[in-house]
C-alpha cells in the first residue's frame, strides 16, 4: 500500500492510495499530522495497518507534493555514463559525486502543473527516483545502506537550465523555482533492493520516451549516494535524496527542446508508479 499527501475539501490529509481514492489517516493519527511526521517517528510501516477496513474518504482530492515539509533534499548530478558524456569535455567517470540542494518550494505534486517562470523559457525535465531517509547515520557502511531507506518516491527533477550556468561553481539558482519540479505521486514502503537494482526508469514528454535507463547502471548506487553523504552530514528520518537522471533531458538535443505550456511529462518506474505532470506560464 502506498501513502501520499492530498488536499481535500480545503484542507490538507495524508492518505492510504486506493483504485477508488483516498482512505484520510491523519485525522486517526493526530500525534503524527504529515507523512513527515510518520517516517520520523519510524511508523511508515504501521499506516496500513491503519488503513485496513476503512472506507475510502476522498474521491475528488488534489495531489500534493509528497513531503511538503521535507526538511533537506539532496539531489546527485551526472550520474549515469551517457549523462557524463553529453558534456562532451573528455571527462572520464569522477570520482566524487557532484551533489547539490533543492528546497521543498521547488516542488508540487502528482498531476499538478510544473511551472515556467517569464525571466527563462529553459524549463527542462529530469526524470529520477527518490529516496526517503527512515534511519538516522552518520559513516554509513555501504553494506548497510539500505537499512537507512523507508520509502522511495519520484522526481521530475525541473530546472531552468539558463540559471543554472549565473555562477561559476553552483547551479541552486536553477534548480529552485517555484513548482519547477514534481515529487510523488506517493510514499512507497522501501522492503527489497529489488525494487532499486531491477529499476528501469523512462520518462516521456506528450507520450513520446526521451530517457529510458536501469538505475543498476548508476555510476554512484544508491548505497554509495548514502554512505558519502553520510560522511559529512548526519542523514536524518525525512531526508530525501535525489538519486540522478538518465541522458535525454531536452537541454542535450539539438535544437534544445525544452517544456512549454500544454506538455505533458510523465517519470515512470515499474513497482513505484508515474509521476504525471502539465507545465504551464507563471501567471502575471
């Protein structure tokens, strides 16, 4: 069973997903009142539980963000093989990974539109799988990665590609505005490596694929993502970590083909779902 973040009737829930909508399970969990709440008290995996036997409370409820509230969000960069070599500058594999913040503001939800803002028309798409930290470490053993993990989500990982070439040494810039991005549709309880190391990520722009990878071919796993950011930062419950993107982001084509208004872009994972999302202007 997955769990997601919704707003209905003009308020806002965490849920259990089902074919015919929402079953509401904050208003039962009054000590836990977001999904982060819940994966920081270690309790994901009591939500379905919860969930059993009541009925469906929301059929007509928008998606949000998944984490809303998500205090850190780290995002790994070229991190696929094919992604290197788009930069076409003769690099080999490095040997660190690049890494850098994306704020929860950057983000909406599942079936939501992403936004291109009038200061840059350079708004581009990266399909990638997310993970949600359930276990504080720090020095994290590499083997003992995955101990670390309660859910895994996805992300449209949207930047604004003009902005992230204003600095010298950073990219924030492009990649933190507002509803530029997309994490969801939902939580999916993390239970077996499989559902990492068989993923085959793919994401589509109006139905037609642009990226299609296995994240086995990472240049940086999972398990490695952990233990180095580990290193220098107690990773704690609610952290989520941007795993990376396959090549085919539309900034590599020639012309670029970048998003605009009416496009479609879905992320999709086999065992964890599809992340859906329009793109609209910024209103005035």
């Amino acid at each position: 069973m997955n769990f997601a973040t919704y707003t209905a009737d003009g308020q806002t829930f965490y849920g259990a997903v089902t074919d015919q909508g929402m079953i509401a399970l904050s208003p039962h969990l009054p000590q836990w009142p977001t999904l982060l709440d819940v994966v920081q008290a270690g309790k994901l995996g009591e939500l379905e539980s919860v969930a059993a036997g009541k009925p469906v409370t929301h059929a007509d409820f928008q998606y949000e963000m998944v984490m809303p509230n998500a205090p850190r969000i780290l995002c790994v960069g070229v991190n696929f093989p094919d992604r290197n070599a788009e930069y076409k500058d003769g690099s080999a594999q490095p040997e660190y990974m690049s890494l850098f913040p994306r704020f929860a503001s950057g983000f909406t939800g599942h079936e939501r539109n992403l936004v291109r803002p009038p200061e840059s028309h350079t708004l581009d798409y990266e399909g990638e799988v997310a993970i949600v930290i359930g276990k504080p470490g720090r020095r994290i053993n590499p083997d003992d990665a995955y101990e670390h993990i309660a859910a895994l989500t996805l992300c449209n990982e949207g930047t604004i590609r003009e902005w992230v070439r204003h600095a010298k040494f950073n990219v924030t810039q492009g990649k933190n505005w507002d509803n530029s991005g997309a994490i969801g549709p939902w939580l999916v309880p993390f239970t077996d490596p499989a559902q990492i190391e068989e993923a085959r990520i793919l994401t589509r722009v109006n139905g037609e694929t642009r990226q299609d990878d296995y994240l086995h071919r990472m240049m940086f796993p999972i398990t490695e993502e952990i233990a180095y950011i580990s290193t220098f930062m107690t990773l704690q419950p609610g952290d989520i970590i941007v795993t990376g993107t396959p090549t085919g982001a539309g900034a590599r084509f020639d012309p670029p083909r970048f998003l605009k208004p009416g496009d479609v872009v879905e992320v999709e994972v086999e065992g964890i779902g599809i992340l859906r999302n329009g793109v609209e202007d910024e209103a005035p």
